[in-house]
C-alpha cells in the first residue's frame, strides 16, 4: 500500500513539472509529450499487478513451505 502512495506521488509530481515544461517549451517538444500520461498510466497499473503477483507468490511459497516442513516432522 504504502508503495502506491509513493508511486502516486512521484506521479503527481512528475505530471506538474511535465506541465510547466510542456508550457515553456515549443509546440513540437508538447506534441511528443502527449503520450505521457499514458506512459504512467501503463506503468503505475503494471507495477500493481506486478507488486500483487509477487506477493501473493510470496506468501503461496511460505505456505507449502510451512506445510512441507509440519507434514516432514510430523
């Protein structure tokens, strides 16, 4: 949790300062950048999926692993 908060706030940060450069910059430099969000976007929603895959991995391997080692003292 506490790394999509991170990630939202570099996101957040990263979109004010693209939008002052976007502003200060020519029209073919805030063309280029029209696909920016997007990119975040993508990112942030493949970073979740990512985080949630490794976690829940995680915790399927500390659960057979638990199991193995109760079943083999048993």
């Amino acid at each position: 949790m506490m790394f999509l908060f991170v990630v939202g706030l570099i996101w957040i940060i990263f979109v004010n300062v693209t939008g002052v450069i976007v502003a200060d910059s020519v029209q073919s430099t805030a063309q280029a950048t029209d696909m920016t969000p997007f990119y975040w976007l993508v990112s942030i929603v493949g970073g979740s999926i990512i985080a949630t895959l490794v976690y829940v991995g995680w915790k399927k391997y500390r659960a057979e692993h638990k199991k193995q080692e109760k079943d083999h003292n048993s």
